[in-house]
C-alpha cells in the first residue's frame, strides 16, 4: 500500500512510500513497515531498523530522512496519526465463518462469535462465556463460568488534550490444548493483525486474572486467582504466578520463575528464581530485609 492511498483527513505527505504492515519502531520482525517517530530517544532505532519503509515523524526530523528513499508522513503528533491510521485500516480484515468442532460442548447461553473463531475437539465452553473474533481455541481446553476470550484491549492515546482515541485491537487471540481457565479470566486480543495473545498448552488460570494485549504465556504456567498481567508480556514455561501478582508491561518472565502472592512486578524475572514483594525482588533478599525490619 501507499502512503497516498491512505484516506485520513488532514494527512500531510511529504514523500509518497510503500508500506505492508504497521509496527513500532522496536519491532524487527515486520518488513516493510510503517511506524512513527514522536521522541528524540528513538532516532537511532528508527534509522537502524531496516525494516521500516516508511514514517511518521514531526517536521523538524524530516531531515534524518529526506536523503533516503522512506515515505515521510509530518505530524505535529506521530503516534496520534500513527494509530489513526491503524485503526482505519484495521477494519479491513480477511475474515473466515467460524468453526467450531462438533465434539465441542457449548453451554446455550455463551456467545461465540460467528466469524474468524476455530475451536478444537472436546472442549468445554460454560455459561455466559463470551469469544469474541480473530480466537483459536486447541483441544481439550476448559473455560468456566463468565470468561471473556480477545476482547479489545486498554489502549488509548490523548489527543492535545482535546479527546482520547481508542486504539483498535485486530490481532488474534490463541488457547493452546489442555487450556483451563476459571471463573471470570478475561484475556484481550492484540493490537496489530500480525501480533498474538497466547495462552500455551496446559496452562491452567484461576478466576478473575486478567490477561493483557499481545501477552505470550508459555506452557504448563499456573497463576492464582486476580492475577493482573499487562500487555506486551512475555512468560517462559513452568513458571507460577501467585494469588493477586501484578506484572507491569512489556516484561520477560524466563522458564521457571517463581512469583509470590500479592507481589508486584516491575523488572524482568531472570529463569528459576523467585520474586517477592512490592516492588518485586528476589525472594531470600526480600526474608532477609522483613526479619532485620522485625530485630529493629
């Protein structure tokens, strides 16, 4: 697609372009992207990264790209018109009839939604559960009472303080085999339509625990009732999560980790350790700190 064919209002092209999909400009799997730049802090990203084709940028950065062969969109606000721009496009997704397999049991008062869902054989679907578009469901999966399967995501971004846009959620939303999830889990789609939530085979989330935008969890991790995790996450294999965790965004929880109860996490969790506390540090650190506190 071309910059020029993009049909926004007020749109102001400084040099015409291609582009295939929309990223940020940390991504470095998407070819031929379009992204944005809005902070000083990201130019060298911007130019290092060799898949964008295209950018966003206000008109004092034209220069760092005027002498190559981009497509230059200016903006007094990039990842305004950025996200502007996605959320028109992404209304234009290939869609599929759904399919659901006939082994399936289905409770008559969940809502599946009739387009872009595929659930697997001998899966259990129970009352008030609502799937939304763009879900695949694995085999043998569970999903009790009141779950919530690629709702739209939290994504909002002001507007010079005039309104606040609601970013579009286009991405696909996947259960792998094995899957229970509890009373009430709410699991949100991601942004981008080449992005992924995931929930890996055999994972097993107690009630209430959220799920947030493009999260990847790995297989056999188990989190406790009103786990809250943000989007952007990234969870290894075999880790647990304890009752009441808040996991800030765009983390990396590696293979083993160990999360206790009511702690809030706000670094990376390096492979088999344990964190605790708010915020989260490892565990024997934490023990240790508490009984010096109790001796004083």
């Amino acid at each position: 697609m071309r910059l020029s064919e993009i049909n926004l209002n007020s749109l102001n092209i400084y040099r015409d372009g291609e582009f295939n999909s929309l990223a940020q400009c940390t991504i470095l799997t998407i070819k031929g992207m379009l992204s944005f730049l809005s902070e000083d802090k990201y130019i060298d990203t911007v130019l290092n990264n060799q898949n964008i084709r295209s950018i966003i940028c206000r008109k004092k950065d034209v220069n760092y790209f005027s002498e190559n062969d981009y497509g230059i969109i200016v903006s007094d606000n990039p990842k305004l018109t950025f996200f502007k721009i996605h959320n028109m496009l992404s209304n234009k997704a290939n869609s599929f009839n759904s399919f659901i397999d006939p082994q399936t049991r289905i409770s008559e008062s969940a809502y599946i939604s009739k387009c872009n869902v595929k659930i697997g054989k001998n899966v259990i679907i129970e009352d008030n559960v609502v799937i939304k578009s763009n879900v695949k469901i694995g085999d043998n999966t569970i999903i009790r009472v009141g779950c919530v399967i690629g709702g739209q995501g939290y994504e909002f971004k002001k507007n010079c303080n005039i309104d606040i846009l609601r970013v579009n959620h286009c991405g696909e939303t996947i259960i792998g085999d094995n899957v229970e999830l509890k009373e009430y889990v709410t699991i949100h789609q991601a942004v981008f339509d080449w992005d992924t939530t995931v929930i890996d085979d055999y994972c097993k989330l107690d009630a209430h625990t959220h799920i947030g935008h493009a999260t990847k969890v790995g297989k056999r991790v188990m989190m406790g009732s009103h786990v809250n995790i943000a989007g952007n996450v990234k969870i290894g294999n075999d880790v647990y999560i304890g009752p009441g965790v808040t996991i800030s965004n765009r983390l990396i929880i590696e293979d083993n980790a160990k999360i206790s109860i009511g702690s809030v996490v706000s670094k990376n969790v390096d492979f088999g350790s344990t964190v605790t506390g708010n915020f989260a540090i490892p565990h024997e650190s934490f023990i240790l700190d508490l009984k010096s506190k109790i001796k004083k």
